[in-house]
C-alpha cells in the first residue's frame, strides 16, 4: 500500500549544516533516483561521471557546475542536463539546494 500524497516545499526537506554536503534521498527506484542536496559555501563534489543522464535543478543559492571542462553557473530556479558519461563537478559559490533526478532507462 502506498503512503498518503503530502505537499511539501522541497527546498525545505534537507537542511544546510556548516562545511557539509547533505542529502536526502526522495525517491530510489530501479528506474531511477531524486534526491535533494544542500551544500554549504565552499564545499565542492569532485569530478566524477555517471552512467546516466541527470538532471539538476536549484532550489537555492549559487553553484558552479563543471562539464567537461566548461563552467557553468546556475542560480535559484534554473536547471541544466548532466550528460551520460561526461565528467562534472560542482562547488557552491553560496549555499544553494538542489534536487538531483537521475533516470536509468
């Protein structure tokens, strides 16, 4: 049986917490993940790659997110497509939030 339908303002579900990375997983399916992040300023995910498309989409604050190579700042309410198997990394220039959906098929 599933759980009751419950809105919720998403930036509001992870927290920031002082020279961390948090997250918080909204849903995992075979199919595919969302999950929520917040980053305090400063802190960074190294240059990895995935197997997947993603998408990011910020719910607060200021990120530069690399693509192979390419910066790019993103700021509260614009998104952009992690490419399949293309290296990125990500620094928060300020705290920001963002909702990570990863789609496996």
């Amino acid at each position: 049986m599933s759980s009751e339908p419950k809105i919720s303002p998403l930036a509001d579900l992870v927290n920031y917490q002082d020279k961390s990375v948090v997250s918080k997983t909204l849903i995992k399916k075979e199919t595919g993940t969302v999950t929520l992040f917040a980053f305090d300023e400063g802190q960074e995910l190294s240059e990895h790659t995935a197997p997947f498309d993603a998408l990011v989409f910020v719910l607060d604050g200021e990120v530069e997110i690399m693509i192979s190579g390419s910066p790019y700042i993103l700021k509260k309410g614009e998104m952009i497509i992690l490419p399949v198997n293309e290296p990125h990394s990500l620094k928060a220039i300020k705290k920001f939030k963002m909702m990570l959906t990863m789609i496996r098929s």
